[in-house]
C-alpha cells in the first residue's frame, strides 16, 4: 500500500495534480482547505474517494484521502483540545494519526508538547499493533530543552516503548537531530533546512517498507515542505 504526507503550505485545490502523480492510496495534507467549502473541482477531487478534514477555519486544516478503492472511518477519540491530529482506521484492518502540531496557544506545550499530551492520553490505543502515525510534527530533537521532560527525544523514546518507531531513521540508519535528509525549507530557502515531518510506524510495518522524501528541485515551487512517500506490505 502506498502512502503520501505532504505539508502543502495552503491552496491545496491548486495542487490536486501534484500528488495525482504520486498514484498513492491514502494521502494525508496539511494546511489543506476544507473541500466541502472550497471549488468545485476539490470537491469533486475529494469524493473520488472517502475522506476526512479537520481544522480551524475552512482554509487551513488536516485532510485524509483515499484512492484506489482504499475505505476509511474516523476514530472518535476524544483529542482534550489539542491540536491537531485526525485518528482514523483503513480498510477494517488498522489504525492511523494524521498529524499537524500547532502552538494552539499554549505557552508552554506547543507544536511537539501537543502531541506528547495527545499521546499520553490515548497510548493504549496507540500501543496496538498495527499502527501508524504521519504528518508534520514541526519538531525535531535539534530543539530539545533539557528543563522538560516532554521535549522531541522523550516523545521519539516514547513511542519506541510501545513499538513503534520513526521509519525514516530505521530505513535510512540516522539519528535523530542528524538528519541527511531534509523535510522542510523554512521561507522556502535552500539554506535553512530541517527535518520536521514524520513517518513513525509499528515494527512489524517497518519491516516491510519503503521510504523517500520529495525532492526539493520538483517541490519547493508548490511548498516549503517536501511530501514523504512510502509504501508498506499490509497483510
């Protein structure tokens, strides 16, 4: 089964065709507009298959998108205001986090501390076999304070406890904070790069996976951030 995660840095109705050519079975966006209440052709986009959307405002939210006879349903778990991830299960067989952290104004757990409460209240869920959690967690270990014990190591090692593990760093053998490969181009320039967005997955998915992030030469025009495209063997 192949996936995409792409912040798409807004006007996603003006973007459909870039990930057309992807042809991959469950698409997930950032900062996506909310195709009930946008253009005709998103719409119409959007209902190929089944969908879900998520957000604050019509223009700027989480959308999941399924292709190629994939199904999909939403998870109503309780999310205690944090913000923002979308739970959800594919074709009956296994469960999914759609991820954009945000500050949700919130001084002190912001961006990655968002998704550490989230995580902590819903762990047994997660801790099933098998899971996956995607998207932009605007966060990388690069930003750990040590005065918090919530900080991007802490929530990577969670996760790992429970068997689940950031594919990227599994499949590319890299640490994390010492990344070759970057997933963002902040104010889209070359020389600010960094590696916010994330694929963390059960091991036994991680064993059976494929992994790449889009290049910058064919993305940067469309977004600061490059999508991640993998594939998993889901029996």
């Amino acid at each position: 089964m192949k996936f995409v995660t792409w912040n798409c840095n807004g006007a996603f109705r003006k973007k459909l065709h870039t990930l057309d050519m992807i042809k991959a079975d469950l698409i997930i966006v950032q900062e996506c507009e909310d195709p009930a209440q946008s253009s005709k052709a998103f719409r119409d986009w959007a209902n190929t298959g089944d969908y879900l959307w998520k957000g604050d405002n019509k223009n700027r939210g989480i959308g999941v998108f399924a292709r190629n006879g994939a199904s999909l349903h939403y998870l109503a778990w309780e999310d205690y205001g944090f913000k923002s991830f979308v739970p959800f299960c594919v074709n009956d067989k296994f469960n999914m986090i759609g991820v954009w952290t945000k500050e949700n104004n919130s001084s002190t757990f912001r961006y990655i501390g968002q998704f550490w409460k989230y995580m902590r209240q819903n762990k047994e869920k997660i801790a099933a076999q098998p899971f996956l959690i995607c998207g932009d967690f605007n966060s990388n270990k690069i930003w750990d304070k040590k005065d918090r014990h919530w900080n991007h190591s802490d929530v990577v090692m969670e996760l790992e406890e429970i068997g689940i593990f950031s594919l990227y760093h599994r499949l590319y053998n890299q640490i994390q904070g010492k990344e070759s490969q970057p997933t963002l181009y902040l104010h889209r320039k070359l020389e600010k790069p960094y590696h916010v967005d994330y694929v963390f997955a059960s091991q036994e998915l991680c064993d059976r996976a494929e992994l790449r992030i889009g290049d910058h030469n064919q993305w940067l025009e469309f977004s600061d951030h490059m999508p991640i495209i993998f594939k998993l063997d889901i029996h």
